[in-house]
C-alpha cells in the first residue's frame, strides 16, 4: 500500500482533470459517474489504507513521488505521508466527500453547470487530500490554498445572483488574512529549522528552540492566526454564514470534512510548536471557548436554517480549538470526526427539506413537516440529536463529553474554560431544538412540492448510522475506558496530562446532561408549549436589542465595514491619482500621441510610400559620403 498512497488523491484530481477536459461532451449520467466514482473509488483506498494502519498502529506509510524545488539545501518534494492522524482526515474526508457526491448527483441534476459542479467539487477534495498528506508544509501549504481557491469557485457556483459573487469573495479575502499569516510562519520555521519537512520540524523544535523561546512563540502566533482564518474562529468568523450562498452539498462538504477543519488539523499537525508557546496554547483555548459562546447565540435568533446550521459550525469548531489549547488532542479530532458525520447529515437534510418545499429557507415558513418527509425528518432528527449531546444513545455525547471533562481537568484546563463550555452546551441544546420544533412541528405552512430519490436518502441514512455508533469508539473512564481511537491517535499526538481524579468524571457528566436537557426544555417551552411567553418577551427592548446584535453576528460584519473597508476604500480612491500614477499615465499619453503620429505614415497611397524610400535612400547616401 505504502507505494499506492499516491492513488487516495489522484483518483479526485484525475475526475477534476475528465470533467473540465471533456465534461461539455458527456451526459449527465456520466458526469457523475465519473464524479461520484473518483472519491467512492479514493474512499475505498483510503479505508484500506486506514484498515492496515489500525492493525499496525506504529505503521506510517511514506512516498516520495519527485523533488518539486531543488535549490542549494532547499528541497522539497512531492512526498506523501500517512499516519494515525492523517488516516483519520482520510477516513472522514473521502467517506463523508463521498456520500456528498452521492448526493450531489440528484440534487444538482437540473443545474445547467453540473459537470462543473462536480469538476469542482472532486477538485476540493484532492486540495484537501494533499493538506493532510502532505509530508512537507510547502505542499500542505499548496492544499491550504487549493481548498481556499475551491471554496471560493463553489460559494460563487451560481454567479449569477451578485450576493453570491459577493459572499465567495468575502471568504477569500477574509481567509487570505490567516493565509498571509501561515506563509510567513513557514519562513520564520525555514529560518530557524532549515527544512519544511513535518517529522524533521517536530523532531528538531524542541532542542532549536529551548534557547529561543519567543521565537517558538511567533511561529505558534503565526500558525494560529492561519488556522482562525481557514476555521472561522473569532475574530476571522465572519465568512463562514455567508459562504450559505452555494449549494447545499457545498455548505456540508465546506463544514463537515474538509476547509474550516483545515485549522484543527494544522494544530494538531504542529502540536510542537504549541507546546513550546504555552501562552499561544492558553490562547487557543480562551478564543475557542469564546468563540464558541458567541456564535451558539447567534445560532439562537437565526431565521434561515442553513445559517443556523452555519453558526453551529462555527461553535462546533470552537469546542475543537478549546480541546487544542487544553491539551486533549485527541479529544479535539475525535469531536472534529464525530462533528463531521452528523453536521454533513445535518446540512443534507436541510438541503433536502428547502428543495421539497419549494427553495424556502426561513424556518418560520416551514412546520409540519414531520409527516410529510418522514425518513428526513428521523435521520434529521439523529443529527440534531448528536449536536445537542443527548446522553448515551449519541456519538456526540461521548465527543463533546471528553471537550466539557477535559476543560476542568486537564493540566491546562480551568474551571472558567469548563464553565463556558458548559454554557455553550446549554445553548446548542436550545438551538438545536429550536430548529427541530420549528422545521417539523406546528401547522403546515409550505406545500410540499418533491420528495428526494434514493441518491439523496441513501446518504442521510449512512450519515445517521455514522452519528450515532461512531462516538462509542471512545469511551469515558467511568464507562469501561474503552479508548482505541485515543490509544490509535497516540501514536502521533501526545497524552493528555490530568489533574483532575478521574472518578470525579461522572459528575462532570451529569452537570453536562443538565445542561443538554435544560437547552431542550427551555426551547420546548418557548417555541411548543407557551408561545405566548416567547411573543412577550420580543417587545422588551433589551430582548429585542439583544436579538438584533445576535442575529447580525455580533456586529462584526459592520464593525470591520466602518474601520477597515471603507478606509481602505478611501485611501485607494484618494490615491488614485496620487503622483506616481500622474507619472505612468504621463508616459501612457505620451506612448498613444507617438502612435497617432506614426500611423498617420500609413495613408495607403503609393506615392508617398516610394517618395520616403526615395528620401530613406539619398539620406544613407549622403550619411555614406560625409562618414
């Protein structure tokens, strides 16, 4: 297998290469054949390189394919590397991008750009592929930028409509800032380390560095800033609700496996470096855990159900990054896993309800809904079920259990970092029944105008099979402490430190399971039971204030208009016609009145072409006698 690495990747980007090529010329049956084949195909792969690598843990498997760069002692190389970390990035990246295809197929048949749909999409995941695969941060870096350049094509997919340009570029520009950051921490660590490879770099760190420590300190800083970009972390987050604009399998393929886990895994990757920077590391955890309250009371006032399911990623992630900083590394990717299975259920079932009511986005318009579309309605429901943690029977339960146990008794955790996420779980709880009572309960109020096919089904079904019994492959301690996923990834990210007794764990779990049912119980009462209370308490003006701030997202979208934007924009319209422009346009003006006055030569009349060759050849002739 070890030699055939190559092929997880390159079956996408051979699917990207076909369709772009020849996708005008192909039916639409082929067409997805070919995009939906390519990442079933790279799933298949993967898993069987995933499959060895569980029954040899300590296994890594590595290629090296050509050197890219040769210049003195600067070479890298088109290298691959897997191990247990990236297995697990594989594993959730080809399997959930391929159920997405699946999926794709029937609910993109009627778009009259649907080979480029999938050029684009099969193209996103090769990105993410090589991110991940990468043995070297140059080529992690070209898959940085690659899932950048694709989120960008498939936000804007329908360009027609100029919020949705407008939205893609928003996510480009926003996330080049932390793209900016990254590169220039991949100079300071060539600096200081001579090389990009990752096991060197991890390897040699720790003894570079130990008589440097600020310098540690940038490079985490600088990895930081491009993991908030990509990850949509406070306060590089307001990208992510608008990225709604693109298709549905868009939202759950940007969300769930691929571009805003991007953060998560480069953390994780370069955990050394965070080590070294325990300031930088406490970091991580204060802006995930703020994060994560911010966006859960945005989540709350949302109108349009993907942007619910929106800031619920953001949230989500913030859980993730709160895990970083504490330490528990392995918690953080086992939620990133378990988030990834249930929000791609979660955002293809919302996909699937807005198309069988007629392209309706607002909650408020649907209800009743629950009879009408029953298996979306019972997979939904799993879905919800995991983001709100509901005890036991759900996979995040156990992953968002190990965030909650971890931020009080990890060496780095502390009781404030335990109590937001607590306040946090409190929250998701809310919005997440919230979203389930307003969608699928109450009168009808949108005709259901379609119901899915099998190709959109069948991947909700896989999807709430994964969201349920994935998270019992960690288990707490109390529960039998049956931990192979964390026993796999220790063989790549380091143990979490506790300073808590861990037979103090149950308690954690049942303040956790108060918080779940206290979420549900407050949204059951407000949106099911006494919606009179809820009428109430929208004309007290603080609810109302309140209610305004959240549902803009905080204010950072008019925040960054007025000190950022527009300056900018002042300062390039004031500059416009600054002195060197004045020059150039000088030496542009001066270049056309030549031009004029030269081609006023060309009259097309025979005469006064012979009579310059006439006057050309006397004017040689008598250069020649005077020289």
């Amino acid at each position: 297998m070890q030699t055939m690495l190559w092929i997880i990747p390159a079956l996408p980007l051979l699917g990207f290469l076909l369709l772009i090529s020849y996708g005008s010329r192909l039916s639409r049956r082929q067409t997805a054949a070919i995009g939906v084949g390519s990442v079933l195909l790279s799933a298949c792969a993967g898993l069987y390189a995933g499959g060895q690598l569980l029954l040899h843990p300590s296994l890594v498997y590595e290629v090296t394919l050509w050197t890219w760069i040769d210049i003195g002692d600067f070479h890298p190389a088109i290298a691959l590397r897997m191990d247990a970390l990236a297995a697990v990035f594989v594993f959730v990246i080809t399997l959930i991008g391929a159920l997405i295809h699946l999926y794709s197929a029937e609910f993109m048949e009627k778009d009259p750009d649907y080979s480029r749909f999938f050029a684009c999409m099969n193209l996103f995941v090769f990105a993410m592929l090589v991110l991940v695969l990468a043995d070297n941060l140059l080529l992690l870096y070209l898959g940085w930028e690659g899932v950048g350049l694709c989120s960008y094509l498939l936000i804007g997919f329908w360009y027609e409509n100029p919020a949705n340009g407008h939205a893609a570029r928003k996510a480009f520009t926003m996330t080049r800032i932390g793209d900016t950051a990254l590169a220039i921490g991949l100079f300071c660590i060539y600096y200081a380390c001579k090389s990009l490879n990752i096991v060197d770099i991890s390897t040699a760190a720790p003894l570079i560095f130990q008589q440097n420590p600020q310098e540690a300190t940038l490079i985490a800083f600088l990895l930081l800033g491009g993991a908030l970009g990509k990850s949509a972390q406070l306060p590089l987050q307001t990208w992510l609700p608008d990225a709604m604009a693109g298709p549905s399998p868009v939202s759950a393929l940007i969300h769930a496996a691929t571009m805003v886990t991007a953060g998560v895994y480069l953390i994780a990757r370069m955990y050394v470096f965070f080590e070294l920077a325990p300031a930088v590391q406490g970091l991580i955890a204060v802006i995930g855990a703020i994060t994560l309250l911010v966006a859960g009371l945005s989540a709350l006032t949302q109108y349009d159900i993907k942007r619910v399911l929106a800031y619920s990623t953001i949230s989500q992630i913030g859980y993730m990054f709160l895990a970083l900083g504490v330490g528990a590394w392995t918690a953080a990717i086992f939620h990133f896993m378990v988030h990834a299975f249930f929000k791609a259920l979660l955002f293809l079932g919302a996909g699937a309800i807005i198309e069988s009511v007629n392209h309706e986005h607002s909650m408020f318009r649907m209800g009743g809904l629950r009879k009408k579309l029953p298996i979306i309605f019972w997979t939904f429901m799993v879905g919800t079920a995991s983001l709100a943690a509901i005890p036991l029977v759900t996979a995040g339960f156990y992953s968002k259990d190990q965030i909650l146990w971890y931020a009080w008794g990890a060496r780095h955790g502390q009781a404030w970092l335990w109590s937001m996420a607590w306040v946090g779980a409190f929250i998701t709880a809310a919005y997440s029944a919230r979203m389930v009572l307003l969608v699928f309960w109450g009168p009808l109020k949108t005709e259901v105008t379609s119901r899915p096919r099998w190709s959109i089904t069948f991947p909700l079904i896989a999807l709430a099979v994964c969201s349920t019994w994935i998270g019992f492959v960690d288990l707490p301690h109390n529960f039998g402490h049956f931990t192979p996923f964390s026993d796999f990834l220790h063989h790549t990210l380091p143990l979490t430190e506790l300073r808590a007794d861990p037979t103090t764990e149950w308690m954690f779990q049942i303040l956790a399971t108060v918080a779940t049912v206290g979420g549900l119980l407050l949204a059951y009462s407000y949106y099911y039971i006494h919606n009179k209370r809820l009428r109430h308490l929208a004309n007290q003006p603080l609810f109302r204030r309140l209610h305004r701030l959240w549902l803009a997202g905080w204010g950072f979208d008019k925040l960054y208009q007025t000190f950022i934007s527009r300056p900018f924009l002042w300062v390039t319209k004031a500059n416009k016609a600054d002195g060197v422009d004045q020059l150039y346009s000088a030496m542009a003006n001066i270049t056309t009145s030549l031009n004029q006055r030269m081609a006023a030569l060309q009259s097309g009349s025979l005469r006064w072409y012979i009579m310059g060759m006439v006057l050309g050849a006397i004017i040689l002739f008598g250069l020649q006698l005077l020289l």
